[in-house]
C-alpha cells in the first residue's frame, strides 16, 4: 500500500468508527432526543461513552498522523520508516477502536502504544537531518 493509500484508509476507519457510535445512539436514544440540541443528554449505556471516547481519541490521533504523512508524502520516494509507521498507526487504531468498544484493558492501551510508535517511525523519517 502507498502512504495515500494509508491516509484514506484512516478516513475510512474513523467514518466507520463514528458509524459505530450514530447505530448504538440511536438503538438507545430517542429521535427527538437525538434530533435536539443535546444540551442535556448524556451517554446512555456504557457502549456509547466507549464510542465516544475513542472517536475523541482517534481524531487525536488523526491531528498528529496527517501532517506528519502529509509531510511524507514530499520525499521522494516515500521512505520505508514512512509507511511502516503509517502501517502500524492504521491497523493499530483498527484494533484499538475494538479493545475500547468492548472494553479490554492493557491490550487497548498496547494497541495505542503502537500505533504512537507509528508517529514516531513517521516523524524520524520526516525529521530533517
């Protein structure tokens, strides 16, 4: 796979993820609760907090990948530390999002350990030497 190729790829796994989340709020909320302004809902169920939490956690993600494989994408060619690193941020986050969602403890927290080791594979290959 190319580094672009991993880009989208993040943006098919988040869409996928805030998918996730809509399904379980609307098994759990009300339309017009859902359709309202919010104010004063709150996560009905633990799965949904879940969701919502890792989406949070992978758009953190996300405002460190992209700049960095943005970055990438202006060497050429793409260095091989590059797409190792987006590689492991990728499929570590897919892994990620399920350990959250069904709440495995340890595992979910090595998951996101590697998929920082993925931004740091990024970053020095993009690191100006």
């Amino acid at each position: 796979m190319s580094l672009l190729d991993y880009i989208v790829l993040t943006v098919a796994v988040y869409f996928i993820m805030i998918m996730v989340q809509v399904v379980a709020a609307w098994r759990s909320q009300s339309l017009s609760e859902l359709a309202g302004p919010r104010d004063n809902m709150t996560d009905k169920g633990v799965f949904i907090g879940r969701c919502r939490r890792a989406n949070h956690n992978m758009v953190e993600g996300m405002l460190m990948f992209f700049p960095l494989a943005f970055v990438a994408l202006h060497i050429n060619p793409v260095g091989a530390l590059a797409l190792t690193g987006a590689a492991l941020f990728v499929f570590a986050r897919i892994v990620y999002a399920f350990l959250y969602w069904f709440g495995v403890p340890y595992l979910r927290t090595l998951a996101w350990i590697v998929s920082l080791l993925g931004l740091i594979l990024i970053f020095l290959q993009v690191l100006p030497v």
